[in-house]
C-alpha cells in the first residue's frame, strides 16, 4: 500500500514538474503586485526574502505581509497605481475601439448608436440529396 501510494506521488511530481517553470527571485525594492482571488491588485514593495520562494512586502497603505513567490508579480517601478489609472485607461480604450469599429461598419448599425447589429453568415449551405426526397 505504502509502495503504490510512493509510485504515484512520484507520477504526479513528474507530469506537474514537466509544465512547471521557476520564478525569478525577487531582490530588495522591487516593485510587485500581490494576487487577490481575481486580480493583481495591490502594489507592494519587498523588503526581504524570508525562506526560499517566501517574501516580506509592504503594501502602499503600510501592511507588512508574508507571501509565496508565485503570489507575487514583478512590475515597473513607474508602473501606476492600478485600482485608478487601469480602470479610467480601459474605460477609454474601450470606448475608442468601439467607435472605430462603428465608423468602419456603418452600414451594418441602422443608427449612430452603439448597440451592434446582428451578424447574419454569408455561407450557402446546400443540403445533400437523400435529404431532398424527404421534403
């Protein structure tokens, strides 16, 4: 049992070790981002290594946490705060792409607004023979 249990954590540790890459280590001052459930979103600044993959960062509203390496993304130092330049950068990025998209496709909107008419395809489909006889 204990001999079955060994062969596949060493079958597992192969295929998971196959995909994996190393981190680059982190040094004093780098600016990161520390991983929430869904975003990068806090900016931190790392003060020290603590283990081997584990960091000391401090947060721009002057939290001290302890994270993996893997939970930490390496950024520009110039890098702006994320919650406000990203959110204000997309919302125009975005409304910029939709306009150019508008003016090129005028004649597919029936007016000026931004709603997108529906996109019939132009394929022709020709239905074999035998179905043919059924109709």
């Amino acid at each position: 049992m204990k001999q079955n249990l060994k062969q596949l954590k060493e079958k597992q540790k192969f295929y998971y070790d196959s995909s994996a890459k190393l981190l680059q280590p982190l040094v004093m001052d780098d600016v990161v981002r520390i991983r929430s459930d869904v975003n990068w979103s806090k900016k931190a600044t790392v003060m020290q290594e603590v283990a081997p993959r584990s960091y000391t960062v401090k947060t721009n509203d002057g939290q001290i946490l302890r994270r993996n390496r893997r939970d930490l993304l390496k950024t520009e130092k110039d890098v702006e705060d994320l919650d406000q330049s990203n959110a204000v950068s997309d919302s125009t990025a975005l409304s910029k792409t939709t306009d150019s998209k508008t003016d090129s496709h005028a004649d597919t909107q029936t007016s000026n607004s931004h709603t997108v008419a529906l996109r019939r395809s132009t394929r022709h489909i020709k239905r074999p023979d035998r179905l043919k006889k059924l109709l």
